[in-house]
C-alpha cells in the first residue's frame, strides 16, 4: 500500500467525498494541510477574513445546497474563533465539517504557542469530536465524521489534526464504509405510531401543521411530501423560523410563520386546534410562549428524528421518530391505502379567516420614512419580477423578523437565517457561502446597521472570489430588537442600544470595490432596489428606515398565544421580575 | 422572584460507551452543561479487548428530565446502549467503601461489632484503628458510616454503585 502523508490523506478523503469547496484560514499548525491543497485542481479553498466567517461560510453553503459545510482552520485562535459558528451548526443542525490543526502531539498539554484544548472547548458544541494522533486513522476518521454530520440530526463534527500528524505517513487506502460500533439513528417510523397518526390526521376537526426546519433538512422531497399531505388532509401550514420555504407561502393553506412574531392568524390556530402535526420542528420558547397555555386542547403528533427532541418541552401524544420524509411518506401511503377522506373543515377555515382579517402584519405608513416592513415587502416584489432564483439570508433582530414576516419563500433551502442561536453577523457569510454553492442565483443578505458590522470583515473575502453577493441593511441607527425590549420592558431606557459612529457604508462599499447605494426616503425605495438587483457585482444598500418602529405581532416572553400583542399601543405598564427573567 | 425546583427520583443508570479519550468528559460535560445531577458515576472497562466500558450513574430528577437524560445519553455518538435500570426491572446495585476508625477501649470493641453485623471486613488495622472494607446497597453504606461517626469515623472512600439487572440476560 502506497504511504501517504497525513495531509495528503486529508485532501485525498474530501476529493473521495465529493467536497469541493473549503472556507478557511491558514496558520502555523496547518500550513501542511494548505500545502496540500497548493494549486489542487479540483478543491476550491476561499480565504476567509475571521475564522467565524469561513464557519458561517460553511453553513450558508450547506444549507443552500444540501450537501456538508467544510471548514479548515490553524489550532488555538482559529479554532476559538470557529466555536460561535460551530455552535450555530449544532442549534440549526447544519451539517460541517470543521478541520482544525493543532501543535504537534508532543506539546499538547504544554501551553505551546497557539495551543488551546479544542476538542475540550468544542466537546458540547459539536455533534462529535475527534483528535487524531495517528495518520493511519485519519481517513477512517474523516470518513466516519462526514457520516456522523450529515446522517440523523445532521450537525457539525470537528476534527483535530496535530501538525506531526499531518507531516507523518501511513499506508493509504481508501476505506470502506464500515457499520459504526454504537451510531445508528432511526431514520424509519414505528408503524404502530404511523397509523396512530393517520387515524387522528383522518379523524381531526381543527387540524394544523406546525413545521420546522427538520423539512429542510430532509431534503427537497420532504417539503415535496409536506404539500402532498396538505393537500390531502386540507389542514392549514404554519411553521417556524428555520422552516420558511418548506411549504408555499403563495399556497391558500399557509397561515404565516408562527411562535414569538408570528401572524395572529398562526398562533391562534395553534391555540384552538384540535390536533397539531409537528414535523420536523423542537416546541422552542420562541414558538411555544407559555408554555402551560400552549395548544391547550389539543392532540400532538411529533416527528422528529432526534428522540431527545419527544417531549422535551411540550408531552406529545404520539412520536414518530423517523427522518421527515420517511415518516410522511409512510403517512401519505396508508391514507391512501385506507382511503381516508379529510373531515370537513369548512367552519375551522371560516375561524382562521376571522383570525386573518385582522390583518396582524399590517403597518402605518407616514410617507416621509420607509417602514422598514415596505422596504422588505418591495425588496419581495422586485426579486420576483427578475425571475431569477433568488437566496435570502439574514443576520438577526428585527430585520430578520420583518424578513420572515414580509418576504414570501416559495421553496427550501431558500432562506438562510440564524433561528437557534441566534448570532448576529451570522447572515452576510451565509451569503457568501451560498453564492459559492449557487453561482447563478441572486444572493441577498437582509441585515441590520448593527448585525451587519459584526463580519463585515468579509467584504474582502467577496470581492476576491468575484462573489456579487449583495447586503441590503434597514439602517435605523439602533441594534433594533435591544431597543425594542428596552422600550417594553425597562420603560424606553435604551442602555447602550444606540448604534454610535456607524461608518458611510456607501463608502466603505467602494473601499472594497463593491458598488454602494444609499435609499433615504420612500420615494428613492424601488429605484434603490432595482439598481441593487441590476447590478452584476457585490452592492451594499443602505436603505435608511424609520428610526423607531417596533416588531409586531409581538408575544411577550412568557405570554400566552392568546395575549399576543398587534400593535404598540397595547403596551401596558412595567413587566414583573418573573416576566423580565425570561429571554 | 424566587426559583423554583421539582420533586426529584433516584434513578440507576447503566451505559455501554467505545472505550476512547474523552467519554467521561462528555458524558460528565453533557450533565452540567445541561444542568443534571450525578450523585455517583463509576466507570471501567469489561470487554477482553479494552473497547467497551460500563458507566454506572446514580442520577435525579424529575420523570420527565429522567426520560431527557436517558435521549441525551443516547444520542452521544460513542454510547451503545442506556438502561435505566430503576425502570428496567429487579436488578442489583452495589457500592464498596473503605471505612477508617480511630478509638480505643469501648469504642473500639463496639465499631468491630457493628462490622460484625454489616459483614465488614477488617483490611487494615494498628493499634487504635481500622479500615473497614464493607459492601452493599448505599443505604446500608450510609447507615454503617453514620453508626461508626458516633465511635470515631476518621475518613471514608466509597465507589460509587455498580448495577446489573437480575436474571440470565445481558441489558
């Protein structure tokens, strides 16, 4: 058997698993592993600014594309500086692989310089770890963590390489997929909870679907599986924040996202169904509010792949533990073979179209400043009318929520956004890594004035890789979402909210050879966007919106489905303590 | 405001995991990280070839963080199997301590006495004292050191449990 140098090893293992491209950083530690990848004909590496960047990179890629995120990274800072990134994965399920270099095994333990005990930092951020001492493991290992990242909850797996370990041989031979010891997720549904499922879907009277981004995960046919069932049973959709995209927002049956900013019309069906069908999606406080209040009356079929997801938050009456897909095409299969047809639900329809006339996205508009809902509502209807595939990541706070809100997603893998962690500066490497992976569709970060400073650093990361990605800002000057809080909880004493000495973002567009447009006032709106949209390179827009508008439908922290908050005049008094220590 | 806590069960835990670098850091690190208790955890190795451990964790909590515990456990890539055993049926659990006593006269007499009734066994001893080796379920463990701080407990090391469940099969 051929010897080959554990570095060669690497590259040969990501060829062999079909990687081909690699958002990374290079150091001391890795410099053989970049040696490797010197000129490689079919691996492309893009040089990020921030190691944080190449993670979210990384995430942006996978999540557009269905296939893993690769990130290589130098041991001590590189790594750290990974570790928001690599958490995000795990929250959001992302498949990634992280490879970071570490000092040679010798010296591990010593305080060497840029050493840091990564699998010890990365241990519970990551779905597994691997520190690998000896190059003959190393492409068992590479092969097994590809694996363990994008089977069952797919999720983040970092490998830790000391640099003698990439410079040291071993014989080489490509591995062969072998059963692992002790990982086997379930990915085919009990038939006993499938027909629990399809006699209550049969039997329901104020069914609705509740879905999350586990539909995403599934792939393309999941959400193919979910408009089937919909149809089918003629319940009304709603889903979360990591879901967007899996069911047709154009489609009559969709209710708007749900949970903390919801519609009106979402989380009341939730609050009055009869049967909720959970696909794919974890009861998160953000969806569920109180929860003693949650879906009171209701029956709760749940499938979730992961069974530590089953009655985490919220008891369940029947729990599928299958891959999405699966379960709902064994669903759609025995409702056929059974001939079910749905209950009529003529009188839930005519209550959800009550709860829709209030018309809870709604917003005033003065004519002087841009709401910033219109900004996003008009940022929609131009993407439309291009034709094009358009991909919308966001950072997060109110922009993202406005996004979710105002821009309608038609199908998966289209919406890229930070639900579980919730990382600010998360959304413009996404972007980038989408552009990568989806060279010819239109790629837009919708960010905030303050989100986006916090990886603007990767401007110089699109403008080398000719990257026309573009950041669309609803600029109000505040880190929106602090403020807002503060204005309904702390009586509007905005503690450091103000985003002081923001820079000319016109300016430090072109700084970076980027195209810059500044949007002022209603009337500049459309034209501002369609020169955006136009333009063939990176633009950054700074529409600038009404200072102080606020994220409604709003549920406060701890608050009932039912006490949903539609507008700021409903804000009453000072929060108790007990209201307050919720996040 | 105050916090609040739930009513909590002692539960048994028995978990095969891969014998590599790091499991106990992560099983350890899953329960603070996700705030569990661990009232005991021992671990050793049992397969000839070195490859599996067993893990016997004392836990408690509420049924419903019980349940969560044993579906985080299991979803850790180099465990094999979790078993309550608590849950699972009859099973044994035992604990071994190490007993010094310091005393002369009466109270020496009387701590030999009482190992007497615990069947401990005596594996050290000078002049005024002993170590007691003595096994059982903790609650007789308790009892036997609380018996023996009243005559001149000086320190004590305990295992932690170990448990199989009873009868011919393996968990």
């Amino acid at each position: 058997m051929a010897e080959k140098s554990g570095a060669d090893i690497l590259v040969q293992c990501l060829v062999d698993l079909g990687v081909e491209v690699v958002f990374g950083y290079p150091g001391g530690a890795v410099l053989p592993i970049y040696d490797a990848l010197y000129n490689h004909p079919t691996i492309r590496h893009v040089l990020v600014r921030h190691e944080q960047g190449a993670t979210h990179m990384a995430e942006g890629y996978a999540r557009s594309t269905g296939k893993p995120g690769v990130v290589l990274v130098t041991s001590g800072p590189g790594a750290t500086n990974a570790v928001t990134g690599i958490t995000d994965a795990l929250m959001d399920s992302i498949p990634m692989i992280v490879i970071t270099g570490q000092v040679p095994t010798q010296l591990i333990g010593t305080d060497a310089f840029q050493e840091a005990d990564t699998i010890g930092i990365t241990r519970h951020c990551t779905k597994h770890n691997y520190l690998v001492k000896d190059p003959g493991k190393l492409a068992g290992i590479i092969h097994e963590a590809f694996h363990i990242a994008t089977t069952g909850r797919p999720g983040p797996v970092v490998i830790d390489i000391p640099k003698n370990v990439q410079i040291a041989t071993a014989p080489y031979a490509r591995p062969e997929f072998k059963v692992h010891a002790s990982y086997h997720p379930q990915t085919r549904a009990d038939a006993a909870t499938i027909d629990a499922a399809v006699e209550m879907l049969a039997a329901a009277e104020r069914p609705v679907f509740y879905t999350g981004g586990g539909v995403i995960n599934s792939g393309p046919q999941a959400s193919a599986l979910l408009r089937e069932l919909a149809a089918l049973t003629g319940a009304p959709v709603t889903s979360t924040l990591m879901g967007l995209g899996a069911f047709p927002a154009s489609s009559d049956q969709w209710l708007g996202m749900l949970g903390m900013h919801g519609t009106y019309e979402a989380n009341w069906a939730m609050n009055q169904a009869d049967l909720i069908l959970c696909v794919g999606a974890r009861f998160d406080d953000r969806v569920t509010g109180r929860l003693d209040a949650f879906a009171p009356n209701s029956k709760k079929i749940h499938i979730d792949i992961d069974r530590s997801s089953i009655n985490k938050i919220v008891d369940v009456d029947v729990a599928i533990v299958a891959d999405v897909a699966s379960a709902l095409d064994d669903i759609i299969a025995l409702w056929k073979q059974r001939d079910h047809r749905h209950a009529d639900l003529a009188e839930w329809w005519a209550r959800i179209a009550g709860w829709r006339a209030k018309k809870s996205l709604d917003y005033a508009e003065n004519g002087v400043e841009i709401m910033p809902q219109r900004a996003i509502a008009d940022l929609y209807k131009a993407c439309n009318a291009t034709g094009k595939d358009v991909i919308i990541t966001t950072e997060v706070g109110q922009h993202q929520m406005w996004a979710a809100q105002h821009f309608g997603f038609e199908a998966p893998n289209k919406w890229l956004t930070s639900g579980g962690l919730g990382t600010m500066g998360y959304g413009f490497p996404a972007a980038i890594g989408a552009q990568m992976g989806n060279p010819d569709s239109v790629t837009i970060c919708i960010a905030g004035d303050a989100s986006i400073q916090m990886n603007i650093q990767e401007m110089g990361t699109a403008s080398q890789y000719r990257l026309p990605v573009k950041i669309f800002i609803l600029n109000n000057e505040y880190m929106g979402m602090v403020r807002q809080w503060q204005e309904l909880t702390y009586e509007s004493r905005y503690s450091n909210s103000y985003s002081d000495s923001l820079p000319d973002f016109v300016k430090l567009g072109e700084a970076y050879g980027w195209t810059g447009i500044r949007i002022e006032g209603p009337q500049e709106l459309e034209a501002g966007i369609r020169q955006m949209l136009d333009t063939d390179g990176p633009v950054i827009v700074d529409c600038r919106v009404a200072k102080l508008s606020n994220c409604f439908p709003m549920i406060p922290s701890g608050a009932a489905h039912t006490d949903m908050l539609l507008d700021p005049n409903q804000i009453a008094g000072v929060m108790s303590d007990e209201a307050k220590a919720l996040v | 405001m105050h916090i609040q806590e739930e009513l909590s069960q002692r539960h048994v835990l028995s978990l095969t995991v891969s014998n590599e670098a790091g499991i106990l850091a992560r099983i350890a690190g899953l329960f603070t990280a996700r705030g569990y208790n661990i009232d005991s955890l021992t671990v050793a190795d049992i397969t000839q070839d070195h490859g599996v451990s067993r893990i016997t964790i004392v836990t408690n909590g509420p049924p419903k963080v019980i349940d969560q515990i044993i579906a985080q456990l299991d979803r850790l890539v180099p465990v094999h199997k979790v078993t309550d055993l608590t849950e699972s049926g009859p099973f044994v659990e035992r604990e071994l301590a190490l007993v010094k006593v310091a005393g002369t006269g009466e109270d020496r007499i009387e701590a030999l006495r009482l190992a007497d009734v615990f069947r401990a066994k005596v594996v050290d001893t000078t002049i005024e004292s002993f170590i007691f080796e003595i096994t059982g379920t903790t609650e007789k463990i308790d009892n036997f050191v609380g018996l023996m701080r009243q005559i001149g407990l000086v320190e004590v090391g305990r295992t932690g449990v170990v448990g199989l469940i009873r009868g011919k099969e393996a968990n």
